[in-house]
C-alpha cells in the first residue's frame, strides 16, 4: 500500500500500523457488504411503512447504546496493554459493568419512549431490541483481541455472524414471515455476534467463567469514561434523532424511505475512523521528533480525508437515480435526490474523524464534547425547521449543515482555529493545486 502523491507519511510506518487494523478493516468492510445486501433485500420485502416501523425501534436502542457500553471500549484495551496480567479483572469488571450499563437502559428507553414515543412503532418492538444493550457487553472480547493484535478473530466472528444473520432474514423473506419475525431476527444478530466472541474466547484457551468484579478497578474506569458516555449520547443524538424526528412528523412511510437513504449515505463511515487509527500512530511520532513535520503531516491526513471522500460523494449524488432503480422496487424511488444531498455529509465526517482524533491528542477532549454537542443542537433545531416543510429533504439538509457546523466548530476557538483554516485548505483543494503547480 503505496502513497506516492501524498508526501510526509512514513511508509514503513504506515505499513506497521496498517498491519494491526489490516484485518479489523476486512472484517468491517466484509459485514458491511452482507449487511448492506441484506438490508436492500429486507426492505424490498417490507416496503417502506413497516421499514420506518422497523426502522423507529432501532434507533431509540442507537441513542441509548453510549450509556450501556460506557465508553469503556478504548480504556479496556488501554488497561489490557499496561497491566496484561490482569486480564481476567479487567475483563470481568468491565464486562459487568456493561451488563449493568444495559440493564439500566431498558428503564432509560421506557421513559424515553412515554416523553417523546416513535409513532407507529410497538413499544414490545423497542422492549425486543433493549435486550442488546446487554447483550453487548460480550464486547469486552472484541477489546481483549484488540490487545493482543489478533483482529484476524474478531473478523471472523463478525463475517460469520452477519452470514448467519444473513441467512436467517432471507428464510424469514422467502417464508414471507410477518414484521415481529424480523424484529426478534435484528435483536438475534446481537445474540449471535456475543456467542461468536464467547466461543472465540474459549476456543483459544481463555475461561470467560476466570473473570471477577474488582470495585476499585470499576471506579477508575468509571471515572475515565463518563465524559466519553456524555459524549457518546451527543453523538447518537446527532447521528440519528433526524430519523426519529421523522418518523413522528412525516410518519413511517417517510421515515421508511429515509432509513434506505441513511444506510446507502452512512454505510462507508466507519472507514475514516480505520484510517485514522492506523495512521495517527505514526502522525503522533512526528509530534515527539519534528514540529514541522507533525504539521505537515496533520495536513496531509486531512488532504487524504478529501481526497478520498469528495470523489466518492460526486459519484454517488450523480448516481443516485440509478442506484435506487437498480437496488430498490418504484415506491422508493423519489428518495434518490435526498441521497444525492445526503451523501455530501460523508466529507465533513472524514475531516471531522481526522480533526477530533488531533483534538484527542493534544489534550482538548472537552472540545470534542463541544463541538459534538453544538451539531447535535444545530441538528435538532434545523429538523424541527425543514421536516415539516420538506420532509425527508429538509433532514438530510439539517445532517449536511450539521456535520459542517460540527467539523469547522474549530474554527471559532482560537487555540485550535489554525486547524479549521487546513481543513478548509483541503476541503477547497488548495493543498493539491500548491502540489501540482510546485511541480
């Protein structure tokens, strides 16, 4: 993997960072694929009313899921790699309190669903999925392999899983199942993901029944993480209520088409995220060594971010048209042109992946917090404006401003406002026109 037009980055470095999310990236790219098939599939068979009733469940379970995982995720590996003798504490404290964390959501998510409820979705469809919030905690087995580098298991855990998960909806749709078969089929995919990580574990001579509950260790992490989980709940905030603002204000029928939108538009998010992990080691080097070089390089990973986004959001706001011809049935036709505005979003997410993990290493996590919080509020507001005007239209223009407004936050703090101008810098591609004139 070779980057020749983008000078600054390490290439040995890059291949050795590369190497310990490699396998992570083929898993995700692999669930991604099945998922997105299955998906199309699933909703062709529903139509788009009991896509949105569906689809309304899923995400009161999405806005709760940063409260049960805790934000534990990064410090358990974190913890794994400091005191690796201890392993069986901090799994099992961890996983505890996960399974804590989700019992605890399940009277959150009836409370939320009394105050603001999904209109048209069974709350025994929101009770079914509240289930995963403590299934999840299984994740702990993920962090652990994460520690170890061995991500090549926890691929095979997800690819097999999202088959199997895969399976089981195309016999629901050739059976012609009703809609609560494909509810409890979605609350399963959780179920199956925590078998496979629980075999896994076993498998490789570890004994989950070894892991014990250390209070002292549970208090620290506790006080690691809560500001991730406030955080955490902003973003689920930001990501998703547009699709339940739409559901109650459109109704389902609206919030059906918009779900197919969403997935198409949001499917590659992960990727910046799996970049930035396996770069910003070696970006972080730079910092330690050469002042200089650390800059460039910042900007040459936001260059990347564009370079890799903006190409892809052309493409696909062309193509929407055809891709809803090709990949859905008439009724869900009329969303291609909600897509072709939607799928802009994905730019300010890559920039936004790249800045926040920046912000992280210099120390400005309440930032983070900040701007997270100020697109979830610009969010909320322009929804309430332009869903009662123009629908679905109106949601995918309230997420592109913002994730915009999120991104360029930076730009309004001084201390960090050189970063929005080098964003700003890709976004515009003045970085590449400097790279081909110098030339």
């Amino acid at each position: 993997m070779r980057i020749p037009t983008i000078p600054g980055f390490d290439q040995q470095a890059l291949e050795k960072y590369f190497k310990n999310t490699g396998m992570s990236f083929v898993g995700k790219v692999g669930s991604l694929l099945i998922k997105m098939l299955v998906s199309i599939a699933v909703a062709r068979y529903l139509s788009k009313d009991k896509l949105g009733i569906i689809t309304g469940g899923i995400t009161y379970i999405y806005l709760f899921s940063a409260f049960a995982t805790l934000g534990l995720d990064q410090f358990i590996v974190k913890e794994l790699h400091q005191f690796p003798k201890n392993r069986d504490s901090i799994l099992g404290t961890s996983f505890w309190m996960k399974v804590a964390g989700g019992i605890a959501c399940i009277p959150l998510v009836w409370l939320a669903y009394q105050f603001y409820p999904a209109k048209g979705t069974p709350y025994i469809y929101v009770l079914i999925f509240s289930v995963i919030g403590i299934v999840q905690a299984f994740n702990v087995i993920d962090s652990y392999f994460q520690s170890e580098v061995q991500s090549k298991y926890i691929m095979q855990v997800q690819v097999t899983g999202n088959l199997l998960s895969a399976a089981i909806k195309l016999v629901l749709i050739y059976l012609q199942m009703p809609l609560i078969a494909f509810v409890y089929a979605y609350a399963l995919d959780f179920i199956l993901l925590a078998l496979g990580y629980y075999l896994t574990y076993q498998r490789k001579g570890r004994n989950i029944f070894n892991w014990a509950y250390n209070g002292q260790l549970a208090k620290k992490l506790l006080t690691y993480s809560w500001p991730l989980i406030i955080s955490g709940i902003m973003v689920s905030l930001y990501m998703k209520i547009d699709q339940l603002m739409i559901q109650n204000i459109s109704g389902t029928k609206e919030a059906g088409a918009y779900a197919t939108v969403a997935t198409l538009s949001e499917a590659w998010n992960f990727i910046p995220t799996v970049i930035v992990t396996t770069l910003f080691p070696a970006i972080l080097n730079a910092r330690r060594d050469d002042t200089e070089r650390y800059k460039k390089r910042i900007q040459n990973l936001y260059d990347l971010m564009v370079y890799l986004s903006l190409p892809a959001a052309i493409v696909v706001a062309f193509a929407a048209p055809l891709i809803y011809k090709i990949l859905y049935t008439p009724e869900f036709y009329y969303a291609a042109p909600t897509l072709s505005v939607h799928i802009w979003s994905g730019v300010f997410v890559f920039l936004g992946a790249a800045n926040s993990q920046y912000l992280i290493a210099e120390g400005y996590t309440k930032l983070t917090f900040l701007r997270t919080g100020f697109g979830a509020i610009v969010n909320i507001g322009l929804n309430l404006i332009l869903i009662p005007k123009m629908g679905m239209m109106g949601a995918a223009i309230a997420t592109l401003v913002a994730y915009a407004s999120s991104a360029f936050f930076v730009l309004f703090i001084p201390k960090v406002s050189n970063q929005g101008v080098m964003m700003l810098k890709s976004l515009f591609l003045i970085s590449l026109f400097k790279k081909i004139i110098k030339r």
